[in-house]
C-alpha cells in the first residue's frame, strides 16, 4: 500500500484505494471509495470535503439501504454500530 504523508489537497478528486493517507489536509476535496483495495487515514484533516462511494463500494452501500428499507433494518443498525466501535448484542443471546 502507498503512503503519503503530511500533504495538503486542495479542490482535488483522491481515489481512496490503495493509499494510506498520514496527517495530511484536505481542503475542499472529493475522497472516493471504489472497494478495490484498502485504505487508512490517520491524523488526518478534512476541510470542507466530501465522501463519495462508487462501483463495488456503492454496491455494498446500495445492499445495505435495500436491506435496511426490506426488513432487515436490525441487522444493518447492528453492522454500524460494530463500525462505530459499540458491543452489539447477537440476535438470538440473552444479555446478563
């Protein structure tokens, strides 16, 4: 995986994939996900940026919403609390 550190980006499109980004600053940017590779951003700025998520990226995103609207809204609230870092309860467990 590339590393770039300590960059500053400004009003720039940064495909996500495959790069580790480190302390760097991004002003005004466009950061895009394509779910082809890894990425990692640590001690990093956004100013004014935005996410965006495209091809197999987008396709996980759209599963997640189906899932969400179908029925299924326990499971995906789950799976972004586990993002987020919170214990999740397993369907099924008692809880002490």
């Amino acid at each position: 995986m590339q590393t770039i550190e300590n960059q500053t980006f400004t009003k720039q499109r940064i495909e996500l994939d495959g790069t580790q980004f480190q302390n760097c600053t991004f002003v005004e940017c466009l950061l895009v996900y394509k779910g082809t590779d890894g990425t990692a951003m640590n001690g990093c700025q956004l100013d004014n940026t935005g996410f965006a998520f495209e091809g197999n990226a987008a396709k996980t995103i759209e599963l997640l919403a189906a899932m969400h609207k179908g029925g299924f809204a326990e499971l995906v609230e789950a799976t972004i609390a586990t993002i987020r870092g919170e214990e999740v309860q397993q369907p099924g467990t008692a809880q002490a």
